[in-house]
C-alpha cells in the first residue's frame, strides 16, 4: 500500500474482482497501472525493495485504446506483476477505457473502489461499447467475455437484458453505460482501508487532488454505439463532492 500511495498507482483488472465477489478463480498475476511520471520509480521500488525482476513477455492481452504506453512484466518465485505505464497524473483514468463493467474497479493505497457496484455485486456487467467497436474485434471481445463467462460473470451488450434493469431510464441510472459519473457519486462504491480526512469529508479515493468525470457514451441504450462517444476527463475533487 505505501508503494501505491507513493507512487499514485492502482492495482486493477481481474485482480480486485474476487475482492468484491465471491468467485471461485485465483487471478493469475495482478496489473499495476502507474501515472508515467511515477514509472522509475515503481520500477525501483519493486526491484530493489520488494525483490522483483524485470522479464521478457509478449503478452498482447492489452488492446489500443486502453490508455497503456508501456508494460514492464515482474516475476517473483511464482508471483508475476504486469505493470501498466498510463499518460497523464491519474492512473484511474485507465479503468473506464477497460472492455466492461466488471472489471472497472481499483485498489488504491486507500481502499477498494468499484464503479458499477450495482452491477457488479450481482455478477452482472456491460460492455463498454465505444471501446469495443473503436479498438477490440468482435473476436477478441467475445474472448473476453467467455473467460468471465466461466468464471460467473453474466455480460450484455446491452444494460436492458439484465432484467432488473430492463426498464431503467437511460443517462440517469448509475448502471446505465450513458450517464455521466463520478467517482464520489452514489453509484459507486468505496471500502476504505482507514479513515482519512477530516469527519463530514468524502473519503480519499486515490491522491487527493483530483476525481475523474466519465461516461461510456450513447444517448440510449442500444446494442450499437449512439450517441456521444467515451468521455474522460480528470476533476479537482471538490467537483466531484457537489455529484
């Protein structure tokens, strides 16, 4: 935890799911995404503080479009990390540009985030359609999907198949693929691991001085993409606490 607050990092994908679900897979390695600006020093700080070594990997499992720069792979014994270079200052922004909902959570040195709680606590998810049919094949996409397939995960295309949500009014539900969100907003959930902060204060997510403003795109929901596109935009906090 003290090496992710240092360094602003996250540690996100498959890892955080078991963290918030009862599935039954052990994940094989664990992501950690790192803002560029921090990259040398993560790397020395697993290196040379935590025993790590640097190996060679061709692993293609990151698409365009995910935000990533550069991947360094880590081995210790048994235990491998794949570390993640995003642009920018804040790593969360990476999450939201992932192939579905499932997989939109973090663990911060803070605490635990997820997205779309309501979705994922159920075993539910939504594609992230904007990032599929801009930078994912459909091949590579139903790939995706089969893995959390097996491993109990239930993912549509559409938010309206899942049946508690067959009747939700678009861009206003905190499910719905074109909402706008954000990460202090009721729609998400945080766990954390200590208080931080002042009492009546919203909790701190990841560094302090900033929040991220998102949505997956579209005006309705629809198997297609419609609408507006992917947004992304990085926020001072105090933005966010009004959400």
């Amino acid at each position: 935890l003290t090496v992710l607050r240092k360094t602003q990092s996250i540690i996100s994908g498959s890892t955080v799911i078991p963290v918030l679900v009862n599935l039954t897979f052990t994940p094989n390695d664990v992501d950690i995404y790192t803002p560029s600006q921090y990259e040398a020093i993560i790397l020395v700080e697993l290196r040379t503080k935590l025993g790590f070594s640097v190996f060679r990997c061709t692993d293609d499992n990151y698409a365009p479009g995910s935000g990533v720069v550069r991947i360094h792979w880590l081995r210790k014994g048994h235990h491998v990390i794949n570390l993640l270079v995003v642009p920018g200052d804040n790593a969360v922004d990476a999450i939201f540009r992932f192939h579905s909902t499932i997989v939109m959570n973090f663990i911060s040195g803070y605490g635990v985030f997820s997205a779309y709680p309501a979705l994922t606590l159920r075993k539910k998810s939504v594609a992230n359609r904007a990032v599929l049919f801009d930078h994912i094949s459909q091949d590579r996409a139903d790939r995706c999907f089969e893995k959390y397939t097996g491993r109990g995960i239930t993912t549509k295309y559409d938010l309206r198949e899942h049946h508690l949500w067959s009747s939700h009014v678009c861009g206003s539900d905190k499910s719905c693929p074109s909402t706008f969100r954000t990460l202090h907003d009721d729609g998400s959930l945080f766990v954390a691991f200590e208080s931080t902060g002042a009492p009546g204060t919203p909790p701190l997510f990841y560094n302090g001085s900033s929040s991220m403003l998102w949505s997956m795109g579209g005006t309705r929901c629809s198997p297609l993409p419609v609408g507006h596109s992917l947004f992304i935009e990085s926020l001072p906090t105090s933005f966010a606490e009004v959400s």
